[in-house]
C-alpha cells in the first residue's frame, strides 16, 4: 500500500517526509481506530473529535542517540517502534484509547531515505497494533546525535491516574520484568542477548488492551507504567498516592533471561531497576483482582502477579529493606558513582 500523503513542495526535505509517511502507512491491517480522526496528516495541524463525555489524554517520549538506542544494535525500523511503543504506554497506564501519534526527528543529514522510510515502518508498525494513526510531525536535519521525540494522543472517560493508592490496596503487575534490561546488558558488553530478550528489547508490548480490560472489570484506584525499573516507578506511584508501598521481591514475576541468578545480586538489580519492561503496575482494593487474574491470563497468554501492598506512610520498601538500600532505578541525571 502507498500512503498519498500530503502535497508539499518537492525536495530533499519533502522527499523524507513522504517516505516517513510511506513507511509508517505501509504496515496495512491492525487494529480498527476507535476513534475517528476529523483531519488527518497533510495541513499544518490534524484534527479529532473524542466521543462524547471522554478526556483527552496527551503525553510524549524522547529517543536520543547513545542515550535511548544505539545505531549499532538496532535497526531503524526499531528505533521507531521502541520510540513509540514508549510513548504509548504512558496512554497504557491512563486506561485511554489510542487516537493517534505525532512524530519529531532530527536526523544527521548523511542518512538517507530508506532511514526515513524505515523509522516510518516502525512507528506504523506498532500504531497499527493499538489502533492509532501517525497524524505528521516535524523532520529537521541535526548535526547529531539523532533525535525523535513521539507525542501520542488518546482519550478516556475516566484516565487512570498515579495518585489513588489507598492504605489496604494490593500491588499487581501485568507480565513478566527484566528480560529488556538483560538484553541491555549482554549489548553492552558486546554479547548478543537470548532470543527472548532481545525481543522484549526490540520490540516492547504497550499493555493497551490488558489495561482497558482489566478497567472494565476491576476496580484500578492507580497505575503506572514500568519505564524506569520496578524500584522507581514504585517510587512515583507512592508519592504520587501520598502512601507507602511494600514490595515482595521473590513475588516479582522474573523473565526467562534471569532463571538461574534473578536472586543474585545482578538478577535482582535487573528486576528492581532495569527499566524498559513497559508492564503495568496497579494499585487495587483488596481481593478484587483474584479472579479476573485467571480470567487475564486466558484471555492474553500473559501473567498477572501479586506483588505487594499499599500501608500508610510514604517511600518503598523492598522485602523489609527500606529506600537507601535499593538500586534506584533509571535517572537521566543522575551523576555516575
């Protein structure tokens, strides 16, 4: 399928948009939008109308190089499926409905149109999958590192939030943690990664379906998606909630790449800060969640694991140990030790 796109003057600016568009609309079948989309890629702006009584619900994840991916250990193709399938789970977290995604990259002008085109396959690739549209964006050269940066746009009647943890609540998590950060770190010392891994790397699952399904059956007072390690997304949940939460690191759910060592010391930073897992922590009142876990694990060949529990007070303690004996978790600032 060829995507028309926009009319634009021609050039060599042009000529990348239109194979980003190409790429991105090449991926053909997918999920049925649920939403329709009033304007779509090609003015200066595109347009929707949500349904009656829904929220809009907007948020945006940055991929830069060396930071975010490395050229070396990916294709572009996955690059643009990582970048978006980030930006993604935060709608995953908020229960909302995928509408559509806005892309911004700054390229170093010596790559190509296949790169464009390929970024465009990636991105298309995993909006499909949910059920949203690539609505344009802004291509600008860069005398480096690359750079995207995906804005997603969905909506929701009632958006789950970070901040409705009760004192009582259980802990719960959709699928299993680490597999992308054992990936990471058999990458970074030059070795290539189990093949399980390394697809949990390459291509992470935003959990848009688990969470609008679970919605519709348990009552979810908070969630958070699992971007920067179990250890400080747990974190956020709690300040955000103004409660303390306990978390029970045998009951963790460890991936197949960490049989054999997830209780060693490198198994156990793996699972608590690792980051990358894009799995779904959830807040939920006592017992609500036993039977529909089964249910759950019918319905998508997936786990859902209880973790822990909500108490009153504030910070995270892992297995009795409180917050300073506990890997932080990723932080784009904080300064090497």
């Amino acid at each position: 399928m060829n995507f028309a796109g926009p009319a634009l003057a021609e050039g060599p600016e042009t000529a990348r948009i239109r194979a980003f568009l190409d790429g991105a609309g090449a991926c053909g079948g997918g999920t049925k939008p649920a939403v329709a989309v009033t304007l779509p890629v090609g003015d200066d702006a595109a347009a929707f109308r949500p349904p009656d009584g829904a929220q809009v619900v907007v948020s945006c994840d940055a991929s830069v190089e060396g930071v975010h991916f490395r050229r070396e250990w990916m294709t572009w193709e996955t690059i643009g499926y990582r970048a978006a399938a980030a930006a993604l789970s935060d709608l995953a977290a908020m229960a909302a409905t995928p509408v559509g995604l806005v892309v911004a990259a700054a390229l170093p002008p010596e790559l190509d149109i296949e790169i464009a085109a390929a970024l465009g396959r990636g991105v298309g690739e995993i909006a499909r999958r949910v059920g949203a549209e690539v609505l344009g964006g802004d291509l600008v050269a860069s005398p480096g590192p690359a750079f995207l940066d995906v804005t997603v746009l969905g909506c929701a009647v009632a958006p789950t939030t970070r901040s409705g943890a009760r004192p009582g609540d259980e802990l719960w998590v959709t699928g299993e943690i680490g597999a992308a950060a054992a990936a990471l770190r058999d990458l970074e010392r030059g070795l290539e990664p189990d093949p399980r891994a390394r697809r949990a790397f390459d291509r992470p699952r935003p959990r848009i379906d688990e969470m609008r399904w679970l919605r519709d059956r348990v009552r979810i007072h908070a969630a958070i998606d699992l971007s920067d390690g179990v250890a400080r997304d747990a974190r956020h949940l709690a300040a955000a909630s103004g409660v303390a939460l306990e978390v029970e690191a045998d009951r963790l759910p460890a991936a197949p790449a960490l049989e054999g060592f997830r209780r060693a010391p490198a198994g156990e930073r793996l699972l608590l800060a690792g980051g990358e897992d894009y799995e779904l922590l959830l807040a939920v009142p006592a017992g609500a969640m036993q039977e529909a876990a089964r249910a759950f694990a019918v319905a998508f060949d997936l786990p859902l694991t209880r973790i822990g529990s909500v108490r009153e007070g504030e910070g995270l303690t892992v297995s009795g140990r409180l917050n300073p004996a506990l890997p932080a978790g990723f932080d784009h600032f904080e300064v090497e030790r």
